[in-house]
C-alpha cells in the first residue's frame, strides 16, 4: 500500500479503530450493572444471572489468542467483519424475547468481540503513518479498559426505566453501526503474510483458561468443594504446561512462546498479570462499597445508576491520562512509566484506606485509579511492541489481553474472598475493616508491580539491544530501541 493512500486513509482510521474497541469493551462490560434486572426479569438466582457478565469474560479470553493469529494473516479484514457480525447477532439474542439460556448464548456472542482490541492494534501500526500509530495504539489499549465506564452508567439508567432488554438494545445499536464502521474503514493486511491456528493448540488454551476463569468466578466452590475445585485447577495447571510444550515444537504456533519469553515481553506481561490484580480490585472494592446501604454502619447506598456515576473520573481521568501517555513517553522510558502508573493506582488504594467518609473521597480515589490505570494502559504495548514485529503486533498483544483478563478475574475473586472473610455469621455486608484488609491486599499487589516496572527498565538499561528474533519495524513512540531494526 503506498504512502499516499496511508495518509489518505489515517484521518478516518484512527478514529474508526478506537470507537471499535470502545464499543466491544463497552457492550462486554453490560452485564455488571444489570444483574440483579436480570435475576428478576428471568426469575432466575443471582449467582445465575452473574454469568450473563462471567460468560462475556469467558468468551472473551478464549476468543483473543485465536483472533490475535488469524490477525496476523492475509484474512484480518475478513476475521474483524465476521467477528463483528457474530457480536451482533449475539446483541441480537440479548434483545429478542428468549428464555434465560438464549440470553447467555447472546452474551458468550457479545465476549467474543474483546478480542478485537489486538486486532485494531495490528491495523493500527500497519496503515497509520509512524507519527499517529503509537497514540492511536495507546487509545485502543485504553478505550479497551474504560470502555466499562462508559457502559456502566447508560445501561443502569435504561434497566430502570425499561429493564433489560432495553440496555442490551442499547448494545445492539452501537454494535451494529461498529459493523459498518469496519465495513468501511477497516483495509486489508499488508500482502504477504500468513496464519496458520494450531486447533490443537488452540483447544487446549481454551480448556485451561476456561478452568482458570471459571475457579476464579466460582468462589463457592473453594469453600464447599475444596476436593473438587483443587482438582480442577491441578488440571488447568497441566493443560497450560501441555499447550506450552505444544507451542514450542509446532511450526505453527497460537502465541509465539519464544518471543513471550522475551525479557520486556516476559516482564511486561507479570506487570499485566498482577497489576491487573490490583486494578480490577480496587474498582471492585469501590463500587461495592458505594452501593453498600447505610444500615450496614458504612457505605452511601447509592442506586445501580447513581453508582455507575461514580465510574465516570475513573473513565475521564484515564481519557486524559491515555492521551497524555504518548508524549510523556517521549521522555520516560516504557518500564519506567509502567512502574510510576502502578505506583499512582497504589495511591488509589491507600486514598480509599484512610479516607471514604464521604462520597468526594471516593469518587477522588475513582479518578486516581483511572488516571493511574490509563496511564499504564496507553504505556503496555509501547514496551511490549518495541520488541515485536509489525506482523505480530496482533498476535502479542492478545496474549498480553488474555494475561490482563486472567489478573482481572483473580482481582474480583481475591476482593470477594477478603470481604467474605470479613463477614461476621448471619450478617449480610462485610464489616469496615474488611474493605481496608482488601486495599491492603491491593498495596502489596501494586509495589509488586512497580517492583517489576523498575527491575525491567533496569535490565534494559543494561542490555540496551532489545529486539526479537526478528527485529520489529520501528514506531515512534513504542520504544527507543524500535528503530535498531529499521
């Protein structure tokens, strides 16, 4: 493709790209505010309508290795459209008046697009000039993750007035016009390229991340099960090290495991997993707590719709942070910025142990949160992507999701564990301190981050050659040591 219908092509790309993202992020993430709608419209228990958001999720990180390598062959356009069309059909199903399990079908549908973010990325860094591939890839790496409080708030508001099948109508709307976005702005991959999927491989990913996910989402079947669960996750254990040692002798393989090894790769994707711990707790621990009644001697008892407001400093603040990122990033080595991100979200969790009296505290320590997330965000795939190749760009960093999904669903687990440990017998709300014990929890995990930020920018400065393999084509903006390959 020439340089001329590049230039010709980016002033609508960019922008079509991130409004793709946002959307699938921000239709995936419906089902946390409408779970108690559901649990009523349907007449089914509440642990029942949870999986209308566990089966997104699921779905989700099962889904984005397999689209992360069709992304990396000649048939990328055709893998977006046909993804898009299957999210569409499932927003379809959410809508349609259809027993329970039709609903989950639908919902498991609207997961599948999560996968897309790798796959705008890979567009991203192809078609755009070098100058604007970076930021928009910083944008769609953050619009990938605030995306839920965007969701949150709209589809509360359309729950109360016209239950859930006018939000999941919603989610129809924007993921059709998202289909016909990418029908017309999206182009073809560069030529050249190819995609093999180990469907082999590819199963058994799917099989242990399932079992992973699934024992995180199932914190019952720990206490009532441990027999059961304990065996479970020795079998997710053995099914990862299986798909491994597979990847590792195929000639085609679902994630390139030697590049993941790769120390920025590698220490960037432990930053991914445990920070992701951290980040998807403290928003846990927040929401939670504002919508806690007063009568449990703490809380604000806010409404599902009131609460989703709470999300918008967390959505504004990590915009900001998301655009700010790439310039910053001028200046401040990827690792670094990575390390000072988890340390702003560790100041989150320390502002909401020491102070949320009132509801200004929390929505302060919303907007931390956010800022420090969308910064590290928007900063990830520079580091990852410095040392990766433009053909591989989708495929990296849907492992790099698939890391980020996994410490998202241990987040939520671990918060849920804390707060049950803190909940005195017969009592409905954990006690005050409980939530301080679970920010504590969050401390540790973010210092363990930052700890991992620093030690990979000083690795870096040590060894200062950092490519792959094959060396990466360069892209401003994603690393300083991106041009070595140029």
């Amino acid at each position: 493709m020439g340089t001329a219908l590049i230039r010709s092509e980016a002033p609508l790309l960019a922008p079509a790209l991130i409004s793709v993202a946002l959307v699938v992020a921000a239709v995936a993430s419906l089902g946390t505010p409408l779970i108690t709608s559901v649990a009523t419209t349907f007449q089914v228990s509440l642990d029942s309508a949870q999986w209308t958001l566990t089966i997104a999720l699921l779905s989700g990180a099962v889904a984005t290795p397999v689209l992360g390598r069709l992304g990396a062959g000649p048939h990328r356009r055709a893998t977006i459209l046909a993804t898009l069309a299957i999210v569409v059909v499932g927003s379809a199903l959410t809508v349609l008046p259809l027993p329970f399990a039709w609903l989950l079908v639908g919902r498991a549908a609207q997961g599948v697009g999560l996968g897309l973010t790798a796959l705008m990325m890979g567009v991203a860094r192809d078609h755009l000039p070098e100058e604007r591939s970076a930021a928009t890839i910083a944008l769609i790496s953050v619009v990938s993750i605030i995306g839920a409080g965007v969701g949150y708030p709209l589809a509360a508001l359309l729950a109360e007035f016209g239950g859930p099948r006018a939000a999941y109508g919603l989610g129809l709307l924007v993921t059709a016009i998202a289909f016909v976005t990418a029908w017309r702005s999206v182009p073809a991959a560069p030529e050249g390229r190819s995609a093999h999927v180990n469907v082999a491989g590819a199963l058994v990913l799917a099989g242990g991340l399932l079992l992973v996910l699934f024992l995180a989402g199932e914190r019952s079947l720990w206490s009532r099960h441990l027999a059961v669960a304990v065996t479970l996750a020795v079998a997710a254990v053995l099914m990862l090290c299986a798909w491994t040692v597979c990847e590792l002798r195929t000639k085609t393989p679902l994630v390139d495991v030697r590049a993941v090894r790769h120390p920025a790769v590698a220490g960037a994707n432990i930053a991914m997993f445990v920070g992701g711990i951290g980040m998807y707790l403290l928003l846990t621990l927040i929401t939670r707590y504002a919508q806690t009644p007063h009568s449990a001697g703490y809380g604000f008892g806010l409404t599902t719709f009131v609460a989703g407001l709470v999300l918008i400093p967390f959505s504004v603040l990590g915009f900001v942070a998301g655009k700010l990122t790439p310039r910053v990033r001028e200046r401040i080595d990827g690792p670094l910025l990575l390390a000072a991100s988890a340390a702003i979200v560790g100041g989150g969790f320390i502002l909401f142990a020491t102070a949320r009296s009132n509801l200004a505290e929390l929505l302060a320590a919303m907007g931390v949160l956010g800022f420090g997330v969308g910064s590290f965000s928007a900063a990830m795939p520079g580091v990852i992507l410095a040392v990766t190749p433009k053909s591989e760009t989708s495929s990296a960093m849907s492992f790099n999701y698939v890391v980020r999904s996994v410490g998202y669903s241990l987040g939520s687990a671990i918060g849920g564990l804390v707060l049950a440990a803190g909940t005195a017998t017969g009592r409905l709300f954990p006690n005050d301190d409980a939530y301080t014990t679970a920010a504590l929890v969050g401390v540790v995990a973010m210092a363990i981050t930052t700890m991992a930020g620093l030690a990979l920018a000083l690795a870096r400065r040590r060894s200062p050659e950092t490519n792959p393999i094959t060396d990466p084509v360069g892209v401003p903006g994603l690393g300083r040591s991106s041009r070595t390959g140029s």
